[in-house]
C-alpha cells in the first residue's frame, strides 16, 4: 500500500480548502444537483421541491444568468402557479438581471454590465428599481468611456420616471448636464440643466442648474437666453450669496453683444439694489459711465465717474483692492471727458476770441493731463491698465479683467 507523508496530507488538506477550489466543488454539486431535479420538474403539480433545489443550487454557484433563465421555466410549471409563487418568480428574474450585472462590473466588462441593467425597466413595474438600474447603466457606460451614451440614458430616465419619482429624475437629468459638459456638448449640457430648472424646480439641484444653464448659454453666445436665465436667478434666488453676481452678469452678457442701452440698465439696476451689500458697486459705476459714455451721455457717465470713485476711496483691505482697477479707469474716463471738451474748442480769426479760445484749450489740455497723470497714483498692482484708449473710444465691447465665467456648479 502507497505510504502518504503527513506534509502531503497537510497540502492536500490546504489545496482543499483553497476559495477556488471550493468554488468549483460547489459549482459541481449544483449541476450535479440541476441535473438531478430537472427531470422531476414538469407539469406534476407537486415538483416545487424541485424546482426550489434547482434554484438553491444555481444561487450556490452564483450562476445568476442560469437562475434567470431557470425561473422563467418554472413560470410555466403548474407547481409556480399561484399569483405568490409567480410574484416570487418575477422579484427573482429581476434580482438575477441586476446580480449578472454586478458580477459584470465587478470584473471590469462595463458594457455587458450595462446591458443587462437596461434589461431589468423591462421586467418590474417598480419605477425605483427600474430607474435605479438605469442609473447604474449610465455609470456602466461612463466606466467604458462612452459618456455620450451614459448621458442619453440619464436624460431617459428623467424623461420617463421624472414625474413619479422627482428625486432621481433630477438627480439624473443634473448628471446628464454635468456628463455632456464634461465632452464639451454644452448645448446639450444646456438643454439638461433647463430639464433641471423647468421640471424639478423645487428640487436640491434647481438653481445650480439655472445657473450653469446661463453660463453655458452665454458662453454658446446666445446672449438672450442667457440673460433670461440670470434674470430669473436673480429674481428666484435673490438670497443666495451669489445672487449679486448673477444680476451683474447680466450687464456683462449685454455689454459683450454690444447692448450699451440694457447694459447700462443692468449696471445701474445693480446699483441701486445691492448698494449695501454689492461689492462690485466700484466696477458697476465704472461700467455704467463706461456705457453713457459710448452713447454719447457724456455729462450722466461723469457723474458714475465720479461715484464710482468716490465709493472706491470709501473702502478698505481687500474689497479696495478689488476696485482699484475699476477706480483708475473711471478716473481716466475723466480725462477722456476733459479732453473731450478740449476738442469742441474752436479757433476763431478774430484775435480777441482767438486768444480766449486758445486760453480755454490750454486749460482743458492742462486739466486732463493732470488727471491721466494722476492715474498712476492708483498703484493698480495687476498689471491692468485703464482701457480708454483711442480703439476704447469706439462701441466695441471690451473684456472684463474680473472673470464672468465661473465653474458650473456640481
């Protein structure tokens, strides 16, 4: 007889009880077991043991897809007949459809994955369930790096479960948003947050997608909507920290379109209503003045000029800082008025108004040299000059050095 050492019963016992081995042998009784009970499984009214075994045995081996195809069996059998027995049998299908789904992505096969999610709306009139399964199908598609497709199906399930479910629905249709903004489909994006603000607008994500919405419109250049989605922030949210800057982005939107008439409405409405607590009131005068100036209200833009300054010289710390920029430029404006003025000048030929005359434009010339010298004194630290140059004095809108685009919200 064979003599076993007990170092080769100590590694057979080892390879014995090793995860994957017992795995198999588990997998191997449950077929041996299926085998063995799917011929008492018929039309014999007593065969649920049976086909309870079956089950047991495939649940063992986390053989779900087979669990799946077995229940859809035993729905025919007169022994699953009874409606408890069929509801069990239904709960069961789309408990294997979700479970094969997660074994999928747990391997890392995302797209399989995703398509036996999608099957499980098909199989439950649950909206939770069905929506929640298709969230996990979008996730599956943006693990395989197809967001595209990953946000299509957030905005189905938006569409389609949105109203009985406003929870997911929002939350699905943000996702899309966020998805499609991510590939630079900002008008989709767009499109997604709108879905957000006019579906679900008293949901958590509703004013953070009426903003994003306006930023991303107005960075499609389509100013009206985006001035229509800042309005209504404004106007919705006008607690929200950010509501100040909201409203003035709306003046900045119809300012870059080259709007100075609703620009300079914007500005000032911005004045007069968040004069206590806006802390961009040195920049809202300069930019008002900056837009009566280019209408040719040369005498209502000194007098933002000169408010706006004012208000700067007020402050202190950092919210000075922040306006020194926007100081100087009114300041320069200043000169530019001055200067203005030194133009309407005329010489005439007779000698006593010529000598009058030329004394005035001395003066003038002289003023407005004081004042653009004295715009060095603002010490503007950021490298920003005032703008008004001889291009400046034309209607062409020019960029803000305080940055209107701000991050979408998430």
């Amino acid at each position: 007889m064979r003599r076993c050492s007990r170092g080769s019963h100590a590694g057979r016992r080892d390879l014995q009880e090793r995860p994957d081995v017992l795995r198999l042998r588990r997998v191997r009784r449950g077929d041996q077991a299926v085998r063995r009970d799917r011929h008492e499984v018929s039309n014999d009214a007593n065969a649920g043991p049976a086909g309870d075994r079956i089950l047991s045995s495939l649940n063992k081996a986390q053989d779900y897809e087979n669990i799946e195809n077995w229940a859809r069996k035993l729905k025919k059998a007169k022994a699953f007949s009874s409606k408890d027995q069929q509801d069990r049998l239904d709960r069961l299908i789309v408990e294997s459809i979700q479970k094969s789904g997660d074994k999928y992505s747990e391997a890392g096969k995302y797209e399989q994955a995703a398509t036996f999610y999608l099957r499980v709306p098909k199989e439950t009139s649950d909206t939770k369930v069905a929506s929640q399964s298709m969230m996990n199908a979008g996730v599956m598609f943006e693990k395989a790096k197809q967001p595209e497709k990953a946000a299509d199906i957030y905005l189905e399930i938006a569409e389609k479960y949105g109203e009985k479910n406003q929870e997911i629905g929002e939350k699905a249709a943000f996702t899309a948003g966020q998805v499609y903004e991510k590939v630079i489909f900002y008008d989709k994006a767009a499109k997604a947050y709108e879905l957000v603000w006019t579906k679900f607008r008293t949901g958590s994500k509703s004013a953070d997608a009426l903003y994003n919405a306006g930023l991303l419109r107005q960075a499609l250049g389509q100013n009206k909507e985006a001035i229509a989605h800042y309005q209504e922030y404004a106007r919705k949210f006008r607690e929200r920290k950010d509501a100040p800057d909201v409203a003035f982005n709306i003046g900045v939107v119809y300012e870059s379109a080259g709007d100075e008439g609703p620009a300079y409405q914007a500005y000032l409405e911005y004045t007069k209503i968040y004069r206590s607590s806006g802390k961009r009131l040195v920049e809202a005068f300069t930019r008002a003045g900056r837009m009566s100036y280019r209408l040719g209200q040369f005498r209502r833009s000194k007098d933002e000029f000169v408010a706006a300054q004012r208000i700067w010289k007020a402050q202190a710390g950092a919210e000075k800082k922040v306006g020194t920029p926007w100081a100087a430029e009114a300041r320069y404006y200043e000169g530019e008025l001055i200067f203005k003025d030194y133009e309407k000048v005329t010489l005439d030929v007779n000698p006593s108004k010529l000598e009058k005359a030329l004394k005035q434009k001395t003066k003038l010339l002289s003023e407005a040299e004081k004042v653009y010298t004295s715009v060095v004194d603002y010490q503007i630290s950021s490298g920003r000059r005032p703008r008004c140059s001889a291009s400046d004095r034309s209607t062409t809108a020019s960029p803000s050095p305080w940055s209107t685009r701000r991050p979408p919200r998430g």
